[in-house]
C-alpha cells in the first residue's frame, strides 16, 4: 500500500495532467451539435475531421472512422415517412410514423435512428408502383421545398442527407404540378434523340435540385423483351439495347449535371417479364450471353456515363443465381455489377417493402440486402425492426463491420459529393425555357403507324377516349380549338383515345383515328385507317397530337418497339 506523502503526489500529478488536457482541448473546435434527441446525436453531426480530406471519398472515409454501430446502422438506411412536413404532421400521419419507426414526425424517425436519407412518395392509382406508396407526401414545389429543408436540418452535419423520389415521367410521375412535365420515357425513345434527351433531364435535373432533392430514381435501364411490354411498358425507352443504351446514358448525363444522382433500375433487367416484382419475384430464364448483349448493355452504358446508383431489382435470374432474388444476390451484386461491370458507387435496393423482400423480418431482410452487396436499404417495412436487426446483425456476427463501413463509406462519399453541388434556383421551376424543351420532346414522339403520313384530318372532331380520360379528352379538345379544327360533342369524325392499362375491349371500332398515350401494343388490335403514338398523356404531348391532325406538324417519331401488324413509322 503506498504512504500518504506517496498517494498526495500521485493526486498532484493528476490534477496537473487534467489541467494540460483541458487547455490542449481549447485549442480545439467542439463538435457540431446534433438536433435535440433521445438517442445519440446524429452521425452527420460527428467532430470536423472529415474537412481534412479535401475530397469526397477521404472526407466520408474520415468521418466513417468517428461514428458508433448506431451511427452506422442508420447511414444505410433510406425510408419513407408519413406527412408534408418535417416537424408539423396530422395525426394520422403521426400514427402512421409510429407504426414505420416509434416517432410522430420525418425529423424524429431522421434523428432517432441517425437515417442517411429519405424517400418522398406519392400514391396515385394509376401508377404502376401505386402497390408499396402507402402515403403521399409531395404536393406541390412550395410544399416539398419546406420539406426538404426541414428534412436536412433535422439531420444537422456536414454531409447532407440523401433526399430522393421516382420523377420517371409518364406513368411513374411523383411530382405533378408546378414542375416541367418530360413526356414517358418511350416517347422520348420514340423522338431518338439523345442529346435532347440529355436536355430535358437536365431540366428535370435543376427543378428536382430546386425543390431540395439530390436524388432521382430514375432512368429506367429495363430493355423491353415481351410482346406486350409486361410490367414495365412505357416506361422503358424501347425495346433495342443499343437505342436504350444511348437514352440512358444522355439521361444519366442530364440528371447528374444538375447536381441530382441518377439511378439506373432495376438491376440486372425487369424488361423481359410480364409479372410484377411488387406482388410477386419474376423469373427470368435467359442465357446469360442474351443478359450481357441486351439487358446489361444499357446498364454498362449508364455506368460508363457516371451514374452514381444503380437499384436491385428483385428478380431471379436464372442465368447468375438462380432462386435468389437478385437484390439478396452477391453474385449479382458483387460478381456481375461490381466484378463485370465495374460499378463502384451505390447500390440501392429496390423498395423492401414489395413482396418478395418481405419473405424475411425486416431486420433479417436488411441484413441480408448489405451482405449481398447493397449500400443502401429503400423503404423497409418497419424502418425500426431493420435498424435493429443490423444493430444485432454486428452483435451477433451475421453482419460484419467491415462491410457495413464499407457500404456507409459509399454513402457519405455520395452525399459529399452532393454536398458540393451548386444550390437550386426556384426560378427555374417550369420557367419558358424548360416548358420549350418539354414540348420539343413530346412533339417529336408523335408517331404514324397507319394512314398517309401527316395528311390533315378534316373536321368537325369528335373525341372519344376509354374510361376515366376525362382530362385527356379535355386537353386535346382545347388543343385542336386551338390549332384551327372544329370540335363537336358528337357526329364528327372520330379520334379515339386510349392509354395506360388499356386492351382490346377499349378501342373504339368507329374511330377514324386511333391514338395510343401509353405502349402502342393494343394500336394493332385497332380498326382505324389512322393510327398515332404518342406514348403519353401529358398535356404537351396531346398539343403535338393536335398539331399533327391539324396538319401543322409532320409526325416524325418512329415506335421504339415492335408492334404486331403495324410498321414502326409510315412516314
């Protein structure tokens, strides 16, 4: 035992080096608090060390090193939320929070569980994706920029959060009013030309960017390999890989020189399926030789052109891993995209709220997603259970540090990388010159495909449509008005239109002129001695039809797929 002359030394000595290490810390900035919560503070929200590195990568990989499990966990994780605002929900969206994650609002689920970005959704009943969009919170610019802000500043840091949505157009529209509406995918396959294409994603580029979203899942990379176009119809750009692959490409180049990261989906191609991955996991039996010729191709050129996501689509593809769901796939997801393609940014999951993800516990599911080679998990079931299988995926050993850093790592570099970006201008929302490259695409698309090619209809019009296309009907008839053609209620010559969902059973026998807004697959079943595409229903797109009927304009889009009966142009 020491004496007492010895232990009063060893009290001196330590009271001395206390006060050394408290004046060596003035020297030092504190860390950035994290907005108020009940949990540890937010990884975004960690010491400034990360400004040491200049780029993004060294910075994520230094901020990496300062974060807890519970950090970690949470910087791979990307759900949605209930309510238009961060802070200020309904009650219902408040019950609806607390059954996703425990919270009332976006800013707490963001801060309990230290979130590494969020997904706005949107139902709309005529949305092929309308199954897993429990919710609707995007409304209108003014609404979603509020949003947004409230968002990142619940998560506080220096990296931003990600903040996307699915801006696809055509059918897969989220943001509908107050914004630049590029016509469908197809449409703008149809006008096959990519450098307008990579305009008009610019476009879309700069208003996503100006409403405070930094990501966009979108484009498309599916190539069409179904008769009828399955699931994934309009809103693929065609069924030819090396026109796909073009489209993407300029799309990727658009989105991304706004500021916005680019997605390309569903990974490794949803395009040769007619069943749905949101209720069921389709099955795709080709060679893997056909997979590298035609449904990686678009894929490998998005990738070449920079995307910074590519999405897993839940697929089974036989050809690579057969029974495994390619987004649960590390041959996929490791092998074949990262080793063959040689993608090195993020991978993102599609929704793991869709059914074949949901076969496991969300927390089992989010373990085995990052253990296949995601880096990013989009809208689990229950943001809670996935947050805490991950946490006991480390604990336990089914889930290894070094790939939940690494898949962080990838994260926080995109969001960096982000973060650097030039901040959005409002103005830019559906300003002339935006609305001009919108209507030059859509009147492009239009498409022949029986009748003379660009010979005037003589009025007066009729104009008829299948069920629940009253505002498309509304739109063309002003649109003729417009263009110099008489319009009446009944008794004029027939223009019919019909779009997405639309069979045979839709058409109108007595039409003088048949017009498809979606996939032009049904125009062969048609009667008409006139038949048009336009491939969408934007209100643009029905004032090029116009256009085109009134004689105004030639209609020189070419059909981007096959369709039975019918030559791709006759013009």
């Amino acid at each position: 035992m020491a004496s007492p002359r010895s232990r009063l030394a060893l009290l001196f000595a330590a009271v001395v080096a206390a006060i050394l290490v408290a004046v060596a810390a003035c020297g030092k900035p504190a860390p950035r608090a994290a907005a108020p919560s009940s949990s540890p503070p937010s990884a975004t929200a960690a010491p400034a060390s990360p400004s040491q590195a200049a780029d993004p990568a060294g910075r994520a990989a230094a901020l990496v090193k300062t974060l807890s499990d519970e950090q970690l966990a949470g910087q791979v994780l990307m759900p949605y939320a209930y309510g238009a605002s961060a802070t200020n929900v309904s009650a219902g969206s408040a019950q609806g929070n607390q059954k996703l994650g425990k919270v009332d609002t976006p800013a707490q689920m963001i801060q309990k569980y230290h979130l590494g970005g969020l997904i706005l959704v949107g139902f709309s009943a005529d949305d092929p994706t309308s199954t897993n969009q429990a919710t609707t919170n995007v409304d209108n610019p003014k609404q979603i920029t509020a949003l947004t802000a409230g968002l990142q500043q619940a998560a506080g840091g220096e990296a931003p959060i990600l903040i996307g949505t699915d801006q696809e157009f055509g059918v897969v529209t989220r943001i509908k009013t107050g914004v630049t509406l590029l016509p469908s995918a197809m449409a703008v396959g149809a006008g096959g030309n990519p450098a307008a294409t990579q305009q008009g994603w610019k476009v879309a580029g700069d208003e996503l960017r100006a409403m405070g979203l930094n990501v966009d899942f979108a484009p498309d990379a599916d190539v069409l390999g179904t008769a009828d176009g399955g699931v994934i119809g309009s809103r693929s750009f065609g069924s030819d890989p090396k026109a796909v692959s073009d489209q993407v490409a300029a799309s990727v180049r658009g989105l991304q020189g706004a500021g916005v990261a680019a997605t390309l989906k569903h990974f490794p191609g949803h395009g040769s399926t007619p069943s749905d991955s949101h209720t069921d996991l389709p099955v795709i039996g080709k060679s893997k030789a056909d997979l590298d010729k035609v449904d990686l191709a678009p894929f490998k050129a998005g990738i070449d052109a920079g995307a910074q996501l590519v999405m897993s689509g839940h697929l089974d593809v036989k050809s690579i891993d057969p029974g495994v769901p390619a987004s649960f796939s590390h041959k996929a997801l490791v092998d074949v995209l990262r080793g063959e393609l040689g993608f090195k940014g993020v991978v993102v999951t599609d929704a793991l709220n869709m059914a074949p993800a949901e076969k496991w516990p969300a927390g089992e599911a989010a373990v085995r997603a990052l253990n296949a080679g995601n880096d990013l998990l989009l809208m689990p079931p229950n943001v809670g259970e996935a947050y805490q299988g991950l946490l006991d995926g480390l604990h336990t050993g089914t889930l290894k540090k070094d790939r939940l850093v690494e898949a962080a790592t990838r994260d926080l570099t995109l969001r960096f990388t982000l973060a650097d970006a030039q901040a959005g201008d409002q103005n830019l929302l559906a300003a002339k010159s935006h609305l001009d490259v919108a209507s030059g695409l859509a009147a492009a698309a239009v498409t022949q495909l029986r009748g003379q090619c660009g010979v005037p209809i003589k009025g007066p019009v009729t104009v008829t449509t299948s069920g629940g296309r009253d505002t498309s009907k509304a739109n063309l008839e002003k649109a003729l008005r417009s263009a110099g053609v008489q319009v009446v209620p009944s008794g004029g010559r027939i223009v019919h239109l019909v779009g997405y969902g639309d069979g045979t059973g839709d058409l109108n026998a007595k039409a003088d002129v048949t017009v498809g807004m979606d996939t032009p697959y049904v125009l062969g079943k048609a009667k008409s001695p006139n038949v048009l595409a336009t491939y969408s229903s934007t209100p643009d797109a029905l004032k090029a039809l116009a256009q085109v009927l009134a004689g105004k304009q030639k209609p020189t889009g070419k059909s981007p797929v096959d369709v039975p009966g019918l030559p791709r142009s006759v013009c």
